[in-house]
C-alpha cells in the first residue's frame, strides 16, 4: 500500500468516521510517488482529450491572439472572465497534447501562470460564485498544466499548487454535505486529482478516491442517486440533464485514469453508478436529445440545449463503457449509436468509433413506461411516440432559477406534458423556451396571475405543500396524479394522467383559485403551421395528432398554435377531460370521438378520478380520499392500476404515493380464483367473488409500484377489437 502521511491518514479517518469505505491495499511501499502517479498522468491524457479538428482550429487562433497585459490574456475577456479565460487555455494544452506543438505548450504555460498570479492567486478572496473558485477554474487549469506536463516549470507549478490548495483545501472532501455532494462532490474529487498529479501528491490521490464513495449510495433525500433511478441535485430538482451528466462522465474519467493504480475504484457500491445508465439516464433521452424535464435551469442556456445535452450524456455513458461489464457495453453501444444516428451526432471521436463499427447494431427506441416518483417525473414510450410528464411536490421544487437563468419557468411543474411523434424529435429543441408563453405550457394547470422574474426562492428553493405526487405502472400502463398547488397563488387543482397504448387520458377536478383572473388548463402547445380541424368533442392537428375535448380554444401565434381550457376567473371546483391521441389521423380521432365506450371515466372529483379502457382491460383509479370507483375500492389514497389479460390472468398494481400508509386495503369486484405472485409486502388475500388485498406498511418503499398476479374465475378473456 503506499505510504501515507500523518495529514493523509488523518483526513481518510475522518472519511471512515463518516461511514465512507475506501480500498485498502497491500502493495509494498513506494518511496517516490512519482512511479505511481506518472501513469496516472499518461492515463488521463489518453482518457480526455478527443480527436476535434474544431478544437484544433481554435486552439491555433487562441494562441496566435494571446496577449498577456494587467487585466487580460485577451483583449476581449477582461479579467477576472472565470470561464472563458481557463477554458481557452485548456483547448490549447489539449490541442497540444494531439499535435505535440511546442509553440501551443509554451503558450498555455504563460496564460496558466499569468492567470494564476492576477485572478487564481492564493490568499485571494473567492468573490462571487463558490463553483468558479473551487471547480470551475481549478480543474481548467489544473488540466491544462497536467497536459503539458514539463514546459510548466517547478516554481510555476508549484505556485498553481499553492493556490489551488487556498481555495480547495483537503477539508472540502471530508463532510458530505453542503455544496459538496453529488456531481460537485465528484469535480471535486477531481480536481484534488489534478491537484495530486501536479504535486506530485500520492495522499491526495488517495483522499480523491476514497471521497468519492457517499457519491455512489443511494440517497432517500437530498442531493444524488436514488432506488427509483431519480438523481436529484440542489435537494429538489430532478437534473439528469445536467448535473447529473457532469457527474456520470466525471466518474466515467475517474474510473478510467484510476483503473489498475493503487486508487482503483473498489467500493461495491460504484455499480450503482453502472446501473443508473439505464435506471436513470437512459429513460430521459429520445432520439439522441437529453429531456428538458429533468435539466433544471439549463433549459433557458441554448436553442438546441437538449441536443447538446444528449450528446454529452451519450459521451459520458460511451465512456464509462470501457470500465462496465461486458453484458453492459453490449447494451449500451447499441442504444448510443442510435441516439447518435437519430440525433445525427457529430463523427468525432468514440462515436466515430461505434458510427462506424459495422459489428455494433443501431437500437431503436425502446417501449413501456418509467415512473420515478421521488423526482415526480414519468416518461411513457409507445412505438413511434414518447410522453414525460413534469410535476412538483412537497420535495420537488416548481422549478429552478439561479445565475439569472430560467427566470420564467413558474410553471414546468404544473404537470407539464411534453410528447414526441413521428417526425418531431427535436419539438422541444431549436428555441422552443425562448418563444414559449410561460403561462401555457403543454398539460398545465395555471393562474394566469402575473408573477415577477424570478418568482420564489432560487436553486429550487420553493417546493408546494403536495404529498400525493406519483402512481402506479406495470411497467407498460401507468396511472399518474398530482395535487397541484399554484406558485405564489390559491389555486389548487387535482390532475391526472392516463397512458395507454395509443393515448394519454387526461383528467382534472376541483380546480379552484381566488387570484381574480382566469385560471386555463393548457391541452398542447405545438410548433406548426399545419391545419387544425375541430368537429363535435374532437380537434385534429395534420401531422400531429388528435384531441378528444369539448370546449377547446384555439390560438395561432409566431410558429406555434395553442389548445387550451377556459376555466374562468376564480373557478370552485372546476374540472376537465380530455385525451391526446399522438399520430392519430383524422379518421381515427373522428372514430374514437363517436365510440364513447372506447374511454369510459369512471369519477373525476376532488376524491378519485379513475378510467376504464375496455379494449385493453384497464381500470385505472387514483385515490386522492379513501372510497370507491367503477369496481375498485381503497382504504386509503393511493393508486391502482389493473390490467385485465386475454389469457385469463390480470394484475393489480398499487402504490402510496404519500409514503405514509402502513396498511393499505385495494379491492377488485371481480371473481379471483388465485394468486400467481404474490409482493412481499402483501399480508391478506381473499380470493372468489371479489379480490381483496392487504399490504403492509407501504411507507418506506418511495412510492414505488407494488404488483400482485392473479388468475380470474371467469376464465380466458374476450376483449373488444
């Protein structure tokens, strides 16, 4: 094992007190550390930089624009300019480490130092954001100086180190809390790497590693990954888009530099982090780009920002792929290829790798439904469309703002409702939130009261009172509810989404605000120019979709037109119904609006709503009180979804949205003749006229999904075409 230092062992203690494991090996000790970092330094070359032409031609014009003066490295960034400056001298060591041209080494050595001595310099203070000072800047040029290795001179070097160590001390990495969790804690794990390969520095070697392990526990609160594949950051907001990426592709480049070093990553706990690929990631792109759903503020950055999210978390998993397991990278390269011929991803690097690896087929999109309800978000996937749905909780902030970002997203957890059908992957993309109305998003619920900028408390600091948030899916069907309360307004409303094969039904109830203006239920947003049809209780929108709804308004404005509810000013208890049909045609939104069996609603109050499908044995009832709808009763509220098969088998799927049921009591008036599997959690079962189930204490199980089969008395079932 190497040798440690009274301070190193000091430090790691206080990593053990914390509950943090770190590998302990038995290596003989190694009086130099360079033998064992030297590596490290090659190998992080070889990880992170990827072949860019683009980068090269950049490089080449920074260098040839430097300029070194009292305030500046180029005259158009002025000092202290926290990310421009750093990431231009890191394209120029990168560049170099691809060409090996001195003239671009020599370059990057003078900008490090001349930075670090008038912005980056130790004993400066850390004005304005905590990020540039102890991530943001330090890992630029941290990198930049490891990748031209020896044109850094020792005093030069040494001068980097001391300031890096002023503004990240080793102390940052002992506590797991504050702005050190999650993908912060992950930068800076990394640039206390950095920080050691410049030293050299074996001890913080060793404290970065081992400081990563609380990252790779599943959480029940607060900032990182959770069972139901959530990765929250910031306490309440959902954000696989962005931190979340930052996080899987730092730890995709720290598995990979560590890889057979005496700081290799062992924790048994780090396949958490190889299983949320596909729990948590995957789930939230479509066709190569990132859902702005779970992007946080990031959505207002860009016009093609979910593009340019996608690629970078296609990146990440393309990465982490050369530490996962065979079985992994035979699934993920497929997936990724896909997306990256879907979102027609630039032919650089690893994805000219599997782009043009004729072995590696390309993936299609997959199908069935993904609930997570510790974020409140949902994505359903059908072949040849895909529905997310946005909400808010008592844990799940309305939205975010910060830096002066997404300062009009009031309402993107009002149940927003985003698809995509054929031929619009990119609906969303192409400055979608930069034209958007912030009081009609698709599927929300709103006040039209105007609210201020910046409405609530930054960092998704303002979370509503709602407890009931989430639902029940089989995996394929799903049941989603949300107890919406406005933000900074009275309005409070029940919502409820249904997705089906074809559909997503859609019901609201005791809508009802006291803000004295309009309150709207928006049934879609979509960007087209394409010809709306209306006929009696349906709308049809060419190339889109159809829409089975009374009392649909209709606005066309810029590039986009608008379908919304009119539910008026201070309404008491209003509701609506209605049902998005995706990639229906005219002909079949016609059909389904003249078969009022195909959908029947079985309540839609304030105490349930429920709906049953015929033609796909669905009975799908959430349960805001305890009582009774169609044949389903609750003892408590939850949610209940029941798919009745052709083979005479059905399932009942329940849920405690709340996490506060220690028993729940569901039963289905329909004859059971017994159970085929059972859930651990069940204690009661009565089987023949009616079903009758009793589950245990539900509470501790994130409102997550439990699911009981049955075969059904009356035998193999006959279901309408």
């Amino acid at each position: 094992m190497p040798r440690y230092s009274r301070r190193s062992m000091l430090l790691l203690g206080g990593l053990a007190t914390a509950g943090v494991v770190f590998p302990v090996r038995k290596d003989p000790p190694s009086p130099d550390p360079t033998p064992l970092l030297g590596p490290l330094r090659q190998r992080w070359r070889e990880v992170t930089v990827d072949e860019s032409r683009a980068g090269l031609r950049a490089a080449a014009r920074h260098r040839d624009g430097m300029a070194p003066a009292a305030g500046s490295l180029w005259p158009d960034l002025p000092f202290p300019s926290f990310t421009e400056t750093p990431a231009r001298l890191l394209t120029m060591a990168r560049a170099y480490a691809m060409t090996g041209d001195a003239r671009l080494a020599t370059a990057v050595a003078t900008g490090v130092d001349h930075y670090r001595r008038q912005v980056y310099t130790a004993g400066a203070d850390a004005d304005g954001n905590w990020w540039h000072w102890e991530i943001g800047v330090p890992t630029r040029l941290l990198d930049a100086a490891v990748l031209i290795g020896p044109h850094l001179t020792d005093r030069q070097r040494a001068a980097l180190a001391e300031a890096v160590d002023h503004f990240v001390p080793e102390r940052r990495l002992i506590g797991y809390d504050g702005t050190s969790t999650g993908a912060n804690r992950v930068d800076l794990c990394t640039v206390m790497l950095l920080r050691a390969l410049i030293g050299p520095d074996q001890d913080k070697a060793a404290l970065a590693a081992a400081a990563l392990s609380p990252v790779f526990r599943y959480v029940s609160e607060g900032d990182g990954l959770y069972r139901d594949g959530s990765f929250i950051q910031h306490s309440t907001v959902p954000y696989q888009g962005g931190y979340g990426a930052v996080m899987l592709h730092g730890l995709a480049v720290l598995f990979a530099v560590l890889r057979g070093s005496p700081w290799q990553i062992t924790d048994p706990d780090r396949q958490h982090v190889y299983d949320s690929v596909e729990r948590s990631f995957a789930p939230f792109v479509h066709d190569g780009l990132c859902m702005d759903l779970v992007s946080g503020r990031g959505v207002s950055r860009q016009a093609d920002g979910d593009r340019v999210r996608g690629r970078r978390l296609a990146a990440a998993i393309l990465l982490l792929s050369e530490t996962a397991s065979a079985a992994e990278r035979a699934r993920w390269l497929p997936m990724v290829k896909g997306w990256a011929v879907r979102g027609a991803y630039q032919r650089t690097g690893r994805f000219a790798a599997i782009l043009g690896d004729g072995a590696i087929p390309v993936a299609g999109e997959p199908v069935g439904h993904r609930l997570l309800p510790m974020s409140a978000r949902a994505v359903h996937r059908r072949p040849g469309w895909c529905a997310a749905l946005s909400m808010a909780s008592h844990r799940i902030a309305h939205y975010e703002h910060g830096n002066g970002e997404n300062l009009r997203g009031w309402h993107t957890g009002a149940g927003m409702l985003y698809w995509w059908g054929e031929g619009h992957g990119d609906h969303y993309s192409d400055g979608f939130w930069h034209t958007a109305d912030p009081y009609r998003l698709p599927g929300t619920t709103v006040s039209t009261k105007r609210l201020p900028d910046g409405a609530g408390e930054a960092w998704g600091g303002v979370c509503p009172p709602a407890r009931w948030v989430g639902g029940a899916t089989d995996g394929t069907y799903a049941t989603v509810g949300q107890h919406l309360y406005g933000l900074e307004s009275t309005l409070e409303a029940v919502k409820s989404w249904f997705f089906l094969d074809d559909a997503v039904v859609c019901l609201g109830a005791g809508i009802t605000g006291a803000d004295g203006v309009p309150v709207e239920t928006v049934v879609d947003v979509r960007r087209t120019d394409a010809p709306l049809t209306t006929g009696p209780g349906w709308a049809h929108l060419e190339g889109h979709g159809g829409y089975l709804v009374h009392g649909l308004r209709t606005l066309r404005g810029r590039d986009r037109v608008t379908l919304w509810l009119d539910h008026g000013t201070d309404p008491v208890s209003a509701g609506y119904a209605y049902t998005l049909l995706p990639n229906a045609g005219p002909a079949l939104t016609r059909a389904r609006a003249a078969d009022p069996g195909w959908s029947r609603v079985l309540a839609n109050t304030a105490r349930q709503q429920g709906v049953h499908i015929p033609s796909l044995g669905i009975t799908a009832v959430n349960f805001w009180q305890a009582g009774s709808a169609g044949d389903v009763t609750a003892s408590a509220p939850c949610a209940v979804l029941v798919h009745e098969r052709r083979d005479g088998t059905a399932t009942v799927t329940v849920s405690d949205p709340r996490r506060e049921l220690n028993e729940l009591t569901v039963t289905w008036r329909r004859p059971v003749g017994e159970v085929l599997r059972a859930d651990p959690l069940l204690t009661g079962v009565v089987t023949g006229p009616a079903l009758t189930l009793v589950f245990g204490r539900l509470a501790d199980r994130g409102g997550g999904s439990r699911t009981v089969r049955v075969r059904t008395s009356y035998g193999v079932r006959t279901m309408p075409a």
